[in-house]
C-alpha cells in the first residue's frame, strides 16, 4: 500500500474522488455537454453514414506520419471559416491542446503571463523545463498591464480563458487590447465558450467582434459544446506552422479520430444553422438561474458557494436521491468547495427549475 497515507488524508479532508458509472436514468445537470448534442442521433447516424462510406475508419498514425486525413483538413478549414482564422490543427483534447501551446511557444527568453484560475492542463505545461511564468490575479487587467509594462522578456505570451470552467465569468475585453498593445501574444482557451456565446456561437472572439490579429490564439475543445471529442487551435498560418514543427502533442500523438472530427464537423454545421433557436433556449435557462439562484450566468456553468466539503458532497447525494446530477467540486480545483451546476440544453427548463429549487432549499 505505497500511498495509504495520502489516500487517508484525502478521505479526511472530504477532498477524496473516485469514478462512478454514469446513471443514464438521472437528469444531467453536471456535463459539459451544453446544448446536449451528445445525445442527437442525427448528428451520430450522419457522421457514421459518412465513415462507413470512407476507406478507413482509424487514423493509423500521428498527423506528421501519414495520419493526416481529408476528414481533419475540411473540418479544419470549416473552423477557420466560422471563426475568421487563418488556419487551425485539431488534435487529441484540450488538454493536450494547452500543453501543445504553452510547452512549445514559451522559449528561452520569453515569459508567459496566466490568469491565476487558468485550466490545470495550462498550469502544468507552464511547470515544464523552466517556463518562466508570472500568475496574475484573475481578470485583472490593471494588473497584467503593469506587468508587461515592466517585461523585459524577448516575446510574451498572455494566457486566459473565454468562460473560466469553475466561476463561469467572461474574460476581460480589454486583454485583446492589452495583448496588440504591448504586441504580445494572445492564447485564449474558449473550452467552455466556444459553441456557447457569440451570435453564431463560436464563441469570445464573436461575443466581444474582436477582429482576429496575427497575435491572436484560440484553442477550442470538441467534448463539451460540440458533443465529441477531441480539440483544436486556430491562428495564423504561421503559428501553425510553428506548431506542427515544434508541438511534441501534434508530432507524437496519433492525430484525432475520423470519428470524432466528423461527428464535431457535423456539430459545428448544426450550430450555424440553429444558432439563433440555440440562442433562445440559453438565454432562457439564464433567466431561470437568475430568479431561482440569483446568480447571473455568463454562459451555461453556473457555480453554486458552498464553502465546505463535507456538506457539497451531502447537497450532490441528496439531489441525486432526486434524480439530478450535479458537480461537487472541492480543492483543489476550486480554493472554496462549490456545487457546480450545468444548465445545459439537454434537460428541460422545467427540470431546470426543479433543480434549482431543490439546491437553493438544500442550501
């Protein structure tokens, strides 16, 4: 028993995880699943009518291997043209997505500047062989305006979320201005917004019109909105360039499934054509969150203060006893422990507000 102790003192602390088999007869409010395509047998039957059509159904190889199929190519371009990018790569999850760019765009010289809530798969790249990497306070631009005021770095690299995946607030608009003024480069990780705000729901970049720059980088991924799995990053061709030469999680990884490129290439098309009705049904469940929970919602994660342990673990299992799903989130993911709560389009506004009403009495 090599790790008894640390187990113990997990189980002590209330701040224990184990894997449990999804209940498909509970109401989902706990996926990133946000406009529920994960369950559209549309999408499904069209991407497997494709694939079975194919020569193929595997990659077989990484992307730089003769592992770079049509399949990748057109979803690519798609993602371009939606999101007004010069070009992208899809490649195997957003968190290999963010070790790509943040292990290989911060050089010797170079400082990269996190939002101190940044994504965990961010925070471990910048650990990698000696990044130098300063944290600043969440959403503070005065603050990151100083800092790269007095950087002396030869490139800097500026890294934030479009939605934060636990407090679920909007990224500043002023970092894009912040970013082209000290000409610094923009990584901006839309996990949770992309497929989720914007008028045609491609996410910050759209919500704020920010006209996209040669600075600019959005890494998107394809298991939350768009119902796959998988991620991608557009940018200009250059930096792109550079990532297929230099991205050990491009180079080495066998490239993205058919599968999953079809079926998220076939969720993005959806998305453009229902993006108005999607719209709707969004803002409806915001409004909910607003006068069930008081909590005005960004986006679709809404994060519920609990602040202990122990008690968000019992608030899941008795909501659970009720028949909805819901994140307990304890640290350290979160300082504080929070119940996160999805108000995703697959489940009902009806639903939506029993939830509601049964955390806020739990509370």
């Amino acid at each position: 028993m090599f790790y008894k102790k640390e187990l113990d003192a997990l189980k002590r602390s209330g701040r224990y995880r184990k894997r449990e088999v999804v209940e498909e007869s509970l109401m989902d409010f706990a996926s990133n699943d946000y406009l529920g395509l994960a369950h559209n047998k549309l999408l499904h039957q069209k991407t497997c009518a494709t694939l079975s059509q194919a020569k193929l159904h595997a990659t077989k190889a990484s992307m730089l291997v003769n592992g770079y199929h049509q399949i990748h190519k057109d979803f690519e371009e798609a993602l371009c043209c939606a999101n007004g990018f010069e070009a992208g790569i899809v490649l195997g999850s957003g968190f290999n997505a963010n070790i790509a760019l943040i292990e290989s765009l911060v050089r010797k010289g170079d400082r990269l500047f996190m939002d101190e809530l940044y994504h965990a798969s961010g925070i471990l790249a910048s650990q990698l062989h000696g990044i130098d990497v300063t944290f600043f306070k969440h959403n503070d631009m005065e603050a990151l305006e100083q800092l790269l005021k007095h950087s002396k770095a030869k490139r800097n690299i500026i890294a934030v979320e479009g939605i934060y995946s636990m407090d679920g607030d909007l990224c500043k608009r002023e970092v894009f201005a912040i970013a082209d003024e000290f000409e610094a480069l923009l990584i901006v990780d839309e996990a949770h917004s992309s497929g989720v705000i914007g008028k045609n729901l491609m996410g910050v970049y759209e919500h704020y019109g920010i006209a996209i720059k040669a600075n600019h980088i959005k890494m998107g991924t394809l298991g939350k909105a768009y119902g796959s799995f998988g991620a991608f990053i557009l940018s200009s061709e250059h930096i792109v360039e550079y990532l297929v030469n230099r991205a050990k999680p491009i180079i080495y990884a066998t490239s993205l499934s058919l599968y999953d490129t079809l079926l998220a290439h076939n969720s993005l098309e959806y998305m453009l054509l229902h993006s108005h009705t999607l719209h709707q049904k969004i803002a409806k469940r915001q409004e909910i969150i607003m006068n069930e929970l008081g909590i005005k919602a960004e986006g679709l994660i809404v994060p519920v203060m609990v602040g202990d342990n122990r008690k968000v673990l019992q608030i899941k299992s008795a909501l659970l006893e009720s028949g909805y799903a819901v994140g307990a989130i304890r640290q350290p993911t979160v300082p504080k422990a929070i119940i996160r709560l999805i108000a995703r389009l697959g489940e009902s506004c009806e639903d939506l507000q029993r939830v509601c009403k049964d955390l806020a009495r739990l509370l």
